[in-house]
C-alpha cells in the first residue's frame, strides 16, 4: 500500500547506510539520507540502493572508511564498501558553479538546502536523517509526491539549463509514476526541448530504456515525447503511428510506435545487435500472406532472427487471434525446418559424402534442401536429404 508521503514518520534504511552516516557524524560531519530511495520509500516502494549527502570533503570520507573507491570524487562521490563489499555513495554538500548544459562544475563547501537547492525536482530534494527520524523538505516534495506532481526545484527554465537531460528526466518520472507535470515545468519543458539535441546520444537512450522498463505504461512515456517535442529531436521517422499499447521491450516500442526503426537506433547510438533487430524488423514482412503452413514455414525462413520480434510486434499492433499467429506456433511447436540451422544434415556431411565439393556449389544445394522441407517437412531425416542430395548433385 502507498504510504502518505506528508504524515510518514520513517523511511527504513538499511543497516550497513546507517552505520556509515553514524560514523560520518560521528567524526562531526553532518550527513543525511538523500535521493530516489527516499522518494520512492514515501511512495511505499523501499530501495535498498540509498545515498548520502554529506558536510565531509571527498578526502575526509576516504580517511574515515578503509575501503573506498572514487567513484565521481570530481564531483564529489565517494564509494563506501560495507563489510559485505556493497557499495553505498557518498557525496559532499555541493552547488553548481556553472554548467553547459551537459556537464557541472561543482563546490563544495555549502549546506545542506544549498545542496538541496541544485537538485531537479522537488520530490527528489528531499532528505532524511534516520537517527533523528527528522525530514529536511525545503521544496515541499512531500507535498508533491502526494498530489501526484512533477516540479522543478526553483525556475524550472534554468533547472532544465543547468542540464538539458531533466526534461527527460520528468517525462521518466511521471510515466513512472503516473504524476502530472506542474505547468510551469511543462512550459519550460517544450521551450527547450529542441536544446536536447546537445545531448550524448547514449545519455537519451539510457533515457527511453529506463523510461520503457518503469513506466505504469510504456505508451504514456511515448506520448510525453511525441507532447513535448522530443520525439522531433531524437527519433526520426517517416512513418509515426498513434502511441497505442506499446511492449515494455524499448526497441519494440519504437518500432511499434515509429518506422523505419533502424535509423532511430544508429542515431541513439545503440548496440550492433539492437539495429540488426531494427534491420530485420524494418526489412521483414509484418505477416505471411496465409495461414497455410507452407507459406508460415516460408515466411518464417525468409524472416530469420526478426521472427520473434515480427510475432510481438503483429500481437501489439494487429489481432492477436489471427489464424496465422496460430499457425507459426503450430510449426514451432512441432519443430518443423524453417532455417539451414533446422536440415538434418549439414554441409559437412554433405562433403565427407563426396556429394559435391566445397564452395558456391555446396550453397546452392542446402538452399535447395531447404526449400523441399519447406514444403515436405516429414522429409527432413539424414537419409531422406542425403538422397536427394545425390538426385540434385547428380
């Protein structure tokens, strides 16, 4: 059950974070629970992954703990090893002293609200100290976490300034949360949203992933970047459907929302394997022209590796009762040849048979086999296709 974000007395934190901001004020440096863990455990949705901000420099937490890792120490981050070796992050009260848009320049040296202050959004600049049971809320995120709101922390213009990736950030959160976003942070939102253009590539895409793997439904998170005008930006195509249901996969909800897909992800910079998927989907046709299994297993053949990605996509975009989608798992399930992989002999033996020799020859003979299972399932057997191998070579 979702817990009042306004009237919840506790926020459980894990005992190894409790015993390093013990120590840290232990040693006089005042320190406090900060970040998502805190919001999502207002929302009743506890995380075990909590940070902490602190008044200790990035030299003092690696004199006070004998494991450590610089992490982000320019930014002022520090790793803390438990004695389980978990990492827990610490980081020193810190305010911008200027930005680009992409990266900060921080100081140190300032307070706790100053550190505050920097943060995106108000439900994400709030704080906790567990030995105190005591919250530091100088934005009121509580109040927004229990209206449902996204709000920029101070002018939402020069927030989203400050770094253009907030404006992705906010639609993130509130698909995430199925939250609205507060107007004037909308506003700044479509004003700069063409200024996201500035951004890395691989900082955006980890953007749509995330989005796509948390959001209540992935549709809504495509809808905030098709309202806000990031879609235009990032996501290039000549062919934009309605985000109507879309798979929690992110790139099949690209290609479900936008075609062709393959160019989408060259531009977001994705993995080989990710536009090789784009390739086939876009290449590949939707459905077999029948539900005849000679024409399921053809289609299946000529398909290949997008054949899994085709079937989502057509249950998502099309009917997921058609009489075709019934017949592909038919052949499926009945291991019927629809691949080079699938012939029961395979070139080598082929060759150790003295039926033909290595090279073109050999090539155009598996294609041949193949194609005959494609219509005679029931021949594929190593003495069926080594005969017909002999009548084909012959």
């Amino acid at each position: 059950m979702v817990r009042d974000p306004v009237t919840a007395p506790v926020v459980p934190i894990p005992a190894a974070v409790r015993d390093i901001l013990a120590r840290l004020e232990a040693a006089g440096h005042e320190t406090w629970c900060v970040g998502g863990a805190i919001r999502d455990a207002l929302l009743g949705d506890p995380q075990s992954d909590v940070d902490l901000a602190t008044a200790a420099t990035p030299q003092q937490v690696r004199r006070l703990f004998d494991r450590t890792i610089p992490v982000g120490i320019e930014h002022g981050t520090i790793g803390v090893l438990d004695p389980e070796g978990v990492l827990h992050e610490v980081t020193t009260f810190r305010r911008d002293v200027r930005t680009d848009g992409r990266h900060a320049v921080v100081a140190f040296g300032v307070s706790l609200d100053e550190d505050l202050a920097r943060r995106d959004f108000t439900i994400n600049a709030i704080a906790w100290h567990p030995l105190r049971d005591e919250f530091r809320d100088p934005f009121d995120g509580r109040a927004d976490l229990a209206a449902g709101i996204v709000r920029a922390v101070g002018d939402p213009a020069q927030r989203f300034q400050e770094d253009r990736l907030r404006i992705l950030r906010a639609l993130r959160f509130a698909a995430r949360f199925d939250f609205r976003i507060e107007e004037a942070t909308w506003a700044a939102a479509r004003q700069q949203a063409t200024d996201t253009a500035h951004l890395s590539a691989e900082r955006v895409r980890e953007e749509w992933w995330k989005g796509i793997a948390t959001a209540r439904r992935p549709e809504a998170l495509a809808a905030l970047w098709r309202e806000v005008g990031i879609d235009a930006v990032w996501l290039p195509a000549a062919e934009v459907r309605d985000p109507g249901p879309l798979p929690r996969d992110p790139v099949l909800a690209l290609a479900a929302w936008r075609r062709p897909v393959e160019p989408i992800l060259r531009h977001l910079k994705c993995s080989g394997a990710e536009i090789a998927r784009g390739r086939g989907i876009d290449r590949g046709p939707a459905a077999p022209a029948s539900a005849d299994p000679v024409v399921v297993r053809r289609w299946l053949a000529q398909v290949g590796a997008a054949a899994d990605d085709l079937l989502a996509l057509a249950r998502c975009l099309g009917d997921p009762e058609a009489p075709w989608l019934a017949a592909v798992a038919g052949v499926r399930a009945r291991g019927e040849p629809t691949s080079r992989a699938d012939l029961a002999i395979s070139g080598d033996d082929l060759v150790r048979a003295g039926v033909v020799e290595p090279g073109p020859a050999l090539g155009r003979l598996l294609a041949a086999l193949l194609e005959h299972v494609l219509v005679h399932p029931e021949d594929n057997s190593h003495d069926a296709l080594l005969a017909r191998a002999r009548d084909e070579a012959a």
